[in-house]
C-alpha cells in the first residue's frame, strides 16, 4: 500500500516542482521592479513623484481616467530595459511622456512624446514608440518637459 501511495504523490510532487519553478521565473522579471525612489531631480529642480506603476496591471491603467495637475508626476518602474510604447487611451489631459534609461540614481532621458493629446477611442490611438530602451517612464502634464527643458540627453537623478 506504501509503496502505490509514492507513486500517486510523485507526479503530483513533479508537478508542483514545474509550477514552482515556472512562478519563480515569472516573478524574477519583475525582481528589479520596487517602489525605490520618492523623487527626482532635473538639473537644480525636484520634482515629487506622486503615483508608481510598478506591475503589468498599473502600467495598463497608467493615468487612465485620472484628474492631471501640474503636479502629477507618475513613475512607471520596469525591472529590466526595454522599449515599452505607450497610448492615451482614456486619459483626461495631454501628457508628456519622457523616457529614461537609469543605472541606480542615475539616467538620462532618451525619448521624449510631449503634448501626447487625449484618445477616447482605442481604435484610433496614437502608438508612442520610444527607439530606445529604457527602464523607467516619467508622465506628467502637457508641457512638463518643456517648462523644465527636458530632452533627449538630459540627466535625472532619483532619490528618496
């Protein structure tokens, strides 16, 4: 009897193994991805962040039917460099959205849409491709980056 009751408990131990090991690949993308920094400066300015994307789900929801002040400012942390594009779809205001590629504290803008306007039909959309990688987006207001002279080149420091 002993030995029929390890042969029904070894698949079920290999599948258990399998499903360990697929979770724990599926979540070390996303190791890097912590809510780390409160700020971050560009040139003299500070600028609060106020709201983090840090999962799949937030980064799909992003500002979606959000009010945008001039002080909104979210962060949309990615574990790993890539080129992630981003649309306007249900958005209540323009945005700017700048793109950063950071090492620790330290990146430089490599992108930048700026004045990305509203989009309230997902079939008509703009696609904002950023042509470069990045591990961080930065969206805030219309007009952001260009009140704070952001551009392809500058370098954000983020702390907190």
């Amino acid at each position: 009897m002993a030995h029929n009751e390890l042969r029904l408990t070894l698949p079920v131990v290999l599948v258990l193994a399998v499903f360990i090991l697929a979770l724990l690949q599926v979540t070390s993308m996303f190791a890097g991805v912590a809510r780390q920094f409160s700020y971050f400066n560009v040139g003299s300015e500070r600028f609060n962040i106020t709201s983090w994307a840090l999962n799949p789900a937030e980064w799909q929801h992003g500002l979606m039917n959000t009010t945008v002040t001039n002080s909104t400012i979210m962060i949309f942390e990615f574990g790993n460099e890539g080129v992630y594009s981003f649309w306007m779809y249900d958005t209540y205001s323009s945005l700017d959205i700048i793109w950063v590629n950071a090492s620790g504290e330290t990146g430089r803008v490599v992108y930048v849409a700026a004045d990305a306007p509203t989009c309230a039909d997902s079939e008509t959309c703009a696609v904002y491709d950023p042509h470069a990688y990045a591990n961080y987006v930065i969206e805030a207001k219309a007009g952001f980056a260009q009140r704070n002279n952001i551009t392809v080149g500058t370098k954000v420091m983020f702390g907190g």
